[in-house]
C-alpha cells in the first residue's frame, strides 16, 4: 500500500508560516519605529528576511525528515534454524 501524498513544499511552507506569525512581531515593531522616530527602514527588512530564512530552514527540515522516513530498511531473513520464526502482521496488507 503506497503512501498518498498531501501537499508539498509550499504547503508545508505556508502551514508553518502562518503557525510561527508571531515571530514575525520584531519586524512589524521595527516598521512603527520605521514610521515614529525614522528609524531606517532596512532594519524591518532585516528582520522580517531573519524570520522568513527561520521558516524556510524548518520547513526543510521537516520536508528532509519526510522523506528520509520514507526510506525502509527490509529486514534480514533469520536463518537460525533454532529461533522461533516471527510471522509478519502486515504481510496480507501489502498484498492487496
């Protein structure tokens, strides 16, 4: 039975986006300084890249822990004849 995929990259992305928005905070401080005592502006787009470079990096490390669990290692055969032999549960699932 294969795995259906449901959604992407740019899913994953925007899910974590909007779960980590309040992070963005600092930045939108900046910009009201921005507009109240003119600060530079360049320091809202510093902070605002620092946040968007903190969500790409743990989206993909959630889309390269995916798919590296994705990857099966099959079991050896056990050829001890003297061991009890262990009968897969799964096996008529993946049959169908």
């Amino acid at each position: 039975m294969e795995q259906r995929d449901r959604g992407g990259f740019f899913l994953c992305l925007l899910w974590n986006a909007l779960l980590y928005a309040a992070w963005s905070l600092p930045a939108w401080i900046l910009l009201a300084l921005h507009y109240a005592i003119g600060l530079p502006v360049v320091w809202f787009w510093v902070a605002l890249g620092a946040w968007a470079l903190l969500i790409l990096l743990r989206t993909l490390l959630i889309v390269f822990a995916r798919y590296a669990s994705a990857h099966r290692i099959p079991v050896p055969e056990n050829k001890n004849p003297y061991s009890k032999t262990v009968r897969d549960p799964y096996a008529e699932m993946r049959k169908q």
